[in-house]
C-alpha cells in the first residue's frame, strides 16, 4: 500500500475518534436532561469524569487486555480486512482470553498506529463505560460509580472487546470451527452496546428503582427529566458523533466502503425515529420526543454492528425493527421487568445492540469483508446463504449475555457489599447534587 | 486523476456532510431558544423530527428527482468544475425540469460516489427543510407539519436543486441562452436558503401571526425567546458547521480552493455580526446580541452562494451588506409586511440568500470556475467584465421567487383546508407541548 | 514533497481550524454555566462578538503583524518543522518584533497556504482574546470590551506571537544565542494560553473584584454560576476541540506525529482532571466537577505547548501537575492575591500556560523537531540532556510575563481613564444584561 493512503488512515482514524469522544457530550445531555434538577450535577459529573477515569484505567491496564497480543492494528491497511486478518494470526494471549502487552503505552511510545488505535479503542471503551451512568442515575453513590469505572475500563470491557477485536475466540469462530467469518461486529453492536446496556441493566438490577418508581399498589410512577430540550440536543449530538463512530471502523479513510457505512448510519437512524414516532403516535395519540430519540438512538446502535456489510435498504429495514423493539423494550422493561431505567439504556443499547449483532447474520449481502478474521470469501449473512454466519453472530451475541451480564452482577454486588452502591434515602430525597457533589446545579442568582 | 485524491475526495464529501448534518443541532437551538418555554419541546421536536422525516422522504423520491439524470456527480473528480462540466451534458430528464432514477438507493446500491452524494445532497435538504419550523414556530399542528416534512424533502426542494445542481434548466441557462455559466450557486444560497426562507414565508403568511403580536391598536407586541444563551449557542453551531456547507461544496478535497472558501465564509459571517451589532448599537443604543446572531447567519447565507469565486476582500463586503440588509429586513417583515416570523428567517435566509444568489454576479472574479455548467472559461460578475452572469443569477434568484413561494402558498393553503395547519387558541394560549407533544420542556423537580 | 501530500496538508488545516473555532462555543458555554443569569447575555454575548470582533481586526492588521515577514508558512510542508525552519530564515520584519504585509489579505488573496494559515492563526488569537471575558466578566462594560477586542486581535496577541511562531526573536534564541532551538511552543501554552491568561490577570486587577467578593470582614463570598451543567457541557466542548488545536499545528497530516499529539492531548488532560477531583475529593471531600473541568482544562493548556515533543508517559506527568497546580492556583489568586477571576481563567491558562512552556523544556525527548526554528537536531529538554532548551523556555515564558502583562495593564488602565472599563454599581447590582445589553437570558414565559 502506497505511504499517502497510510496518511490518509492516520488522519481518517484521527478525525474519527475525535467525533468519538464527542459523544460524550452527547451521552452527558440525553442522561442529564432525561433526570431531575436536583440531581443534575451528578449526572453530568458521573459523564464527565467517566472519561478521564476510563482513559486512564484503560492506558494503564485496558488496552494491554484488549489489543496486546494483537500485531495486526499497527498496520492500519488499506482497509479494516486487512488489519483483522493479519490480527486472527495472533490472537489473544491465553488460549484467545486476553492480550497482554502496550501497558501504559511504555512500549514504542511514539509508534503512530499503535497510538491511534489506542485513541480509538479508548473512546469506543469510553462509550460503553458511560452507558450505565443512565440506568444507574439519580440514586447511585459517587464512589461506587468510580471504582465501577475504573474495572469497566480496565478489565470488563478490554476481555469482550478482545474476543471479537484483539483476535480472540470470538472472532476465530470462523478459522476454528467453521462459522462463517467468526463473531463478526463492525462498529460495536455487541462489543460497545451490549456490553454497555447489559452492565447498565446489572447496575440498575443491583441498586433497586428509585423512590417512588414502583409504588406499593403496583402503579408505576412517572419520573420526568427536568430538560427534555437538553436530551434532544444530546441526541442529535450523538447522532453526528455516531458517523465517526462507524465510519472511522474502517480504520482506512482510502477505504470506499466508509460512504456506505455513513448512509447505512443515517438511515438506520432516521428509520429508527421515524418508526418509534409512527408507533407511539399511533398507539399513544402524542408523537412522543423522547420516544423519537430513543428511536433514532437504537437505529444507531442496531446498524452498528452491519454498517460495512449492507445495502442501504437493508439499514432501513434494520432502523424500523429498532424503532420498534425500542419502543417495546423501554416499556417490557419498566412494566414486565420493573426495572427502573431513567434514560431507557437498557432498551437502546442492549436490546437494540442485541439485534444489531444479529441483524448482520441476517442481511450482510457478500459485498464486503473478503478475508475478515482469516476467512476467504466476504462476509454473508442467512439471507444471502451462509447460516452459518447467523449461529456465530448468535454464539457472540449469547457470549456478551452469558459473560457480560453475571460478571457486571457479581460485581456490582460485590461493590454494593464492600462500599455500598447506594445513597441513603435521605440523599436520595434531597438531591444527589448537595450531599454528593457538593454543588448545585441551577443555584438561585 | 489518481487513485489517492479520489479518496480524499471522498473523505471530505463524508466529512463536510457530517458537519452540515450538524447544523440541525444549530438550528434547534436558535429556534428553541428564540421562542417561549411553553412551546420549547415542539420547536424542538420539529427540528428533532424534520431528520428522519426528511431523510426519509428524499431517500424514497426526492433524490431521484434531483439527481436522477445526473451522471457526472459519481466522478467525485478533481474539483466540482469537472463533475458539473459532465452533469450539464446530461442535463434534468424532462427538459430539464426533473431527473428521474437512483429511486431508494437501489441501483448500484454501493457505490462510493453515489452514495456519498445521497449524503451531502440528504444533509442540504435538510437545511433548508428546517428554516420554516422557525418562522412557523408556536402554532403549527404537527400533523401538519410531518406532512409538509414529506412535501419539502420529496417534491419541493428537489425540483428547483435539480433545475440548478442537477443539470436542469437554470443550470443550462449558460450553454442554451449565452447568459455567463447559467444559474451558479455553489453552495445553496438561492438553492438551499431561498427556497427555505420563502417557503418559510409562505407558511407564516398562511399561518398567520401568533395571538398577541399584532395588536388591533396597530402596535407589535415583543414576544421574547425563553432562553437567549440557548440562542446565541446555536448560532455558533452554525457558524461551526457551515464550514463543511461550504467549503465541503467543492466536493473534493484536493481541490486547494477550499481555503479560499473557508476563508470567505469566515469574514463574511464576521463582517456581517460586526455590521449588524454596529447598526443596531448606533440606532437602538444596545449591542443586541440576536441582531449580531442574525448579522453573523446572514454573512454566512449570503457568502454561500458565491464563496469559491470572489476574493476575501469581496467576501466582507458581501458580508457588511448582508448585515445590515438582515437588520432592516427583520424590521420590514414585522413592520410592513406584518408577518409575524418568531426567528427572523425570513429575512436570513430569504432576503440574505437573494442577496447571495445576485452578489455572486457582482462579484466573481474570473479566479475559478473554468468548464462550470459547461461554459468554458471562468466564471466572471458584473464588475469583472461578464454583466450577463448577473443576468442568470436574476433569473435564478427570480424564478426561485416565481416558484418556490407560490407553490408553498398553495401547498400551505391546500393542507390547511385538508387537516389543518394551526392549533386552536386554546391550544396556543396554553403551549403546544402538552397538547400536541403530550410532554413538558421543563417539569418542576 | 508530492502533490497529494499538499492536499492532504491542506484539509487537514481547515478541518482542525473549524474544531478550534467551534472552541469558541466552548468558551462560552464555560464562562455563562459559571456567572449569574443576570449576566448571562452579556457574558454569551461577548465569547459571542469577540469571533467577528477578533477577525476583523485580524484580518485588517493582526495577521499582517504576526506573518507578514514569513515565507516559510505558505509552503504548507510534510511536516511543520519545513515550514519552521524556512521561517526562521525570514524572521520578523523589525529586529525580529513583527512582520509587514499581507493586511486585509489583499496581496495574493486566493493562494491556498496563506489563506489556510490565515483561518488557523485566525482561530487561535481567538482563544487567546476570548479567555479575558471569562476573569472580567459580570462588571465589564461593553464598549470598553469592543475596545479590548480590537486591541488584542490588531495588536498584543500579534506581536507575541510573530516572535515565537512568525520568525522572530524568541524562535532565533536557538541560531543567535545558542538556546537549543529556540523557544519552542508547538502550540501556544505560552502563545495562546499564557498571553490569554496574563492580560486576563491585568483586566481582573484594574478591574476590580465583583461586588461581594472580597467583603470588609476579610471573607470571601462565594458566588456560584447560574449553570453547572452549562460549564461542564462547555468543557467537554473545549476538550473535543482541543485536538484540532494540538493535531493542527503540525499544519500536516500527513506528519505520522499527529498520533503521538492526539494521544497525549487526551492524556494530560484525563490525568489533569483525574488529579484535580482526587486532589479536592481527599481535601475538601466533595467531588467538585468545577475542579474537575478546571484541571481537565489545566491538563490540556499545559501539553498545548510540548505535546508533539514529548512521550505518552511524560504527557500523563503533565496533565498531573497541571492538575495539582490548577487547585492551588485558583485558591492563591482568590485568597492570597486577591484577585477575582469568575472562571478561574487566570490559573487554567495563564499558571497551566506557563507549566506547558517549561514543561517542553523537562521533558522533549529528542524524537521530534529536526531542524525546528533552524537548528540542527531534534528538540530534547533538560531531562533528555539539553539544559539550553529549558532556559529557552524560561526566556520565552518570562518575555511573556513581562511584555504582555505590562503592556495588557497599560491599556486597561488607558481605556479606564478613557472610556471607562467598569458599568456602575447600579448596572452591577441589577445585571449587565438589561442595561448593557438590552436584553435579558431567560425572559418568563
């Protein structure tokens, strides 16, 4: 490959994790408004500081886990294939469990490709880590939320992650037991959403509902956010930082594909709100704009994982059955489940990145991904003949739930038990703000 | 051309377009902040919901109107020159009146270039489509609204971008009727801004004014915004991501004459803040900080049109002009006409992008443009030698006045004897947000 | 150099240039979240109108003060050392004090490089010139304001500035004087930061401290922004934007450093953040976000200047004691010096600044910087075995101290005497915003 495209990848991967980290402002906004005044500061502190404590657990000790065994990224090819299958060669550490190396970033500290996969990696790890702050909102204590970030980016997140990208079992499916390409995820459907939207569900599981969710005569409460304006705006602040977020997985900006990979994005996101919006229109007489932003939301999370792998009209079909299932989840969750998800986590990132990880076992047309994971041929899915892709997007989707979940569980218990996960009721009452942060939000002039 | 200068092509069309699609984040909040809180999630949701609605509709019919019978786009050649030297060739399908093909994306549905143009075309669709929801802002049902959502992406903006981007008959005006390069537009001032500011007229003329504005005694009442900051933040969103509006419009990177047009769009929006504030500060005695919001817009609708083809010089001229034509227009829409227009977009984006349209005849200086609309030569204005360029962009600038408002008109008449466009005064009296959103911007902690 | 590396070069300019201008947001977002909401228009309004206010005057005479006696800038070389070492050849126009030429652009007013340096030096006296309104905000009138603009943008950021990057003394201390290569500050701790933070500093001071500040009993009132959300959104902003501010100023991507820079962008400014809560968490026992964003933004104001020079290791060290710094900072000018600064300005850019400028005499490793500012070999610091460096560093900051506080002070006592800096105790007492400004932020429904 010529050095100009190597340039281009660098600034392309660059430009990408830029956006990346971005939507962390978007997550900081929808989170926040979607809760109450007087637990504000919290929320928006619980999304600003999951980034320096995330980057700093995964420089220290995350990126070694996920991509120390894995010699193919330093490359940054013409393409992600490339980089992917020269990655499957190495594999991860311990028969595929974990990487182990690039700790602290002491090795070859100014190897460029190996600092932008960092950054890359880090603002992907940064984006599952944050999901769970939603779920867990408004009654979680601060200490237990750091500590929290601290094994989310240095252990949870790196050992998943390294099965499907750092050449783990995950993505040697393919090369050791013939399923297709492996665990395929484009973007993060399972690697980033489950992961982030299962942990959040555990959290949310661990700590309880909030006072006054699920009252004693089995009435549910409603709990409005406090700025519904603020969570729209961190919607579309997602939905823009979302094409670096799957565009800039090619890890090649020489790579055509990326034009593909940002109209799949649009318009899985933009059938996904329009669905959600159509069906609680339809049903609950009021087109619903936290419905329509959870919609747009779970569009993106949905086409994640398939982005490369699609044609654009299978991305709208991919959008309305998340728009769909999202508007199911939020309430299956709170109703049937009772759980008490203030932001509807759970629904967008789990539910939604469970079918997104499916949804590429169903529709990837063969276009796309020739040699992925070390497998001839490009990648397709049960309706353009090979099944066998399904059953590994379902033994990785099913992986994430039967790994992620109980360790996200235990440990949560385990915290719970050692330091206590909770406030007290009285703080809870109060506001997290005061007694927590020992600030307010919207202090009187 | 070689390999590598079509992927960064590319890369900037992707880029550029994730910063236009950006700019409906701008939009939402100079909208929401420049209306009241008890209508703050309906403005907000029309700026939300205008994405998914309006993607959705220009995927289905209305980029194949605009860009059916346009083969030159998929060059991504060495700078837009080329592509719309061969686009003129193929000229609109029907006299060039409309194209037709490319219907859902399901020709050639990855290719790089094609779907790089759905991109960039989808996100300027959506500008335009979003400038009435402020000038309509506070009283239109949102059924009303959705379908209009549908009319603008799919019929209305794609015919009159066809007639000048999509190889129609303004765009022939130069080859057919020998007046300069035809109708140039180079980054929507009359495609883009016209067409939303007039439609954005027609609406609010249709509509009506909201109750309280125009009192029966003859005076206007002052109906302030509820959150002037909110205002003010998303001006600079804009100015942000008008950046890749412009300079994106080259639809090459490697084209170095997107340096011209950054800076060009800078100091006109610049020019155009310092020219309005001046205006407003010597007449009114205040630095009215939305008059300097208003000044900056209208710098950056009116450099638009014209940002490739005149000097930096020119460009703040152009913006000084804008600045203080937005100051009084404001003030003529209001006063004498009587439109009650709740952000001022008409007099940004209407009279601001008819500005732009006409200065670029004025002001082109023959540095660029050679082979546009297959005219050979560069493109000239009327002070550097070529007076019948100046005549095609009168005709443009006209029969964008001659067709895109009468046909919103009727399109505005039409539905509201249909469904109904405005919600009863009780419904305005008491907000829009809980009867038509059924949700509150603000609940009480 | 190939061609396509100059395209490349090119947008990579312009796009790192929009991310710094979108920091303006960021600014603004910060200093109103951190004053009262009765002076929340006048503070928005002037991060607002210093944009336009800035370029103007920029344009006009700034740009000509800063470069015109550089030749090295327009070649837009592989890397920035081309560029820089060609500079040096030129220097400044007077004995190195300020360059001549290129006012209003008008001399080859569409060559790419000139204009592309334009936009990038643009943006960056704009950071310099809008970090005062946040130490002098909630008292300044506007019109001296107005003043101030045009005076740092024409006249004070310039002439520092073309000494460290336009070819003047400060970059010749390495061939005149034998001081390593210079003052080297990649880009802009001293430059941008520091002279933001020190004529910050003078303006508190002559200022004055807000009315109930400092009270007669000797205690300190503590007066909380209207927005805490606001200030963190805003840093997050800032943060983001950051990495066009660092990764631009190689004015090159095709320069594989722009990895290490981004890389170390985040990690000092993680490490700052996460040092800054653990510093007031174990102190005042309160996770203070306010802190947290204020070493968040220490940690990026200190790597600014050494970032392409340093490794990922050293960054971190960095960010820690600009973390550690910016705690103590903000208390000793509030309690020991007396001085009150609304945001903290004066410690984030002006104490960080400082930290940065030395910092890349300590810790340059000798992997980057050939031929910087003419002198042979890499840039190493004192640590890596250059003493010569480190005392270029401390020439470098202590001219900033002396040439730019003094003479910042000079012209605020100037413009005191004629016109007047502080609005009456009436104007204060009420709030800037309807007697300066004619308007007031959040008006009730």
């Amino acid at each position: 490959m010529a050095e100009h495209d190597v340039a281009l990848n660098l600034v392309w991967v660059l430009l990408a994790a830029f956006l990346v980290m971005f939507m962390q402002l978007g997550f900081a906004l929808v989170e926040t408004g979607s809760t109450r005044a007087k637990n504000a500061v919290n929320t928006m502190a619980m999304n600003m500081f999951i980034y320096p404590l995330g980057v700093m657990g995964f420089w220290l000790a995350g990126y070694g886990l996920l991509a120390g065994g894995h010699p193919g990224w330093p490359s940054l090819g013409p393409q992600a294939t490339a980089a992917r299958e020269i990655g499957i060669q190495a594999g991860g550490h311990l028969y595929g469990l974990f990487g182990w190396g690039r700790f602290a970033l002491l090795s070859a500290p100014h190897d460029p490709a190996n600092l932008a996969m960092f950054l890359f990696s880090a603002v992907f790890m940064d984006t599952a880590a944050t999901v769970p702050t939603g779920a867990m909102a408004e009654r979680w204590r601060f200490a237990s939320f750091a500590v929290y970030g601290l094994f989310m980016s240095m252990l949870l997140y790196p050992l998943y992650a390294n099965w499907v990208w750092g050449g783990g079992w995950l993505a040697a499916l393919g090369v050791n037991w013939g399923l297709g390409h492996g665990h395929v995820d484009f973007a993060g459907s399972s690697v980033v959403h489950m992961t982030g939207g299962l942990t959040a569900l555990a959290g949310a599981i661990v700590l309880g509902p909030r006072a006054g969710k699920f009252r004693r005569d089995g009435t549910v409460g409603a709990i409005p956010g406090h700025n519904l304006p603020m969570t729209v705006v961190g919607t579309l602040v997602l939905a823009f930082g979302w094409f670096g977020f799957n565009a800039g997985s090619t890890l090649a900006g020489a790579d055509p594909r990326i034009a593909t990979i940002a109209v799949n994005t649009m318009l899985a996101s933009c059938a996904g709100a329009f669905t959600a919006v159509i069906a609680v229109w339809t049903t609950l007489h009021k087109p619903d704009v936290a419905m329509a932003c959870n919609g747009l939301l779970g569009g993106l999370v949905a086409i994640t994982g398939s982005c490369a792998f699609v044609s654009p009209a299978a991305a709208v079909l991919i959008g309305v059955v998340a728009g769909l299932l999202v508007v199911r989840a939020v309430r299956w969750i709170e109703l049937r489940f009772r759980v008490d998800d203030p932001v509807g986590a759970v629904a967008v990132h789990g539910v939604c990145g469970c079918w997104g990880a499916l949804a590429l076992g169903l529709f990837a047309d063969g276009t796309y991904g020739a040699g992925w994971n070390g497998v001839a041929g490009p990648v397709r899915g049960l309706l353009f003949g090979d099944p066998r892709q399904f059953v590994a997007q379902l033994v990785g989707a099913a992986s994430n739930l039967l790994f992620v979940f109980p360790v996200a569980f235990g440990f949560f218990k385990l915290t719970d038990r050692l330091i206590g996960n909770r406030v007290s009721s009285e703080v809870e009452q109060s506001g997290l703000d005061p007694s927590e942060m020992g600030s307010e939000a919207y202090p009187p002039g």
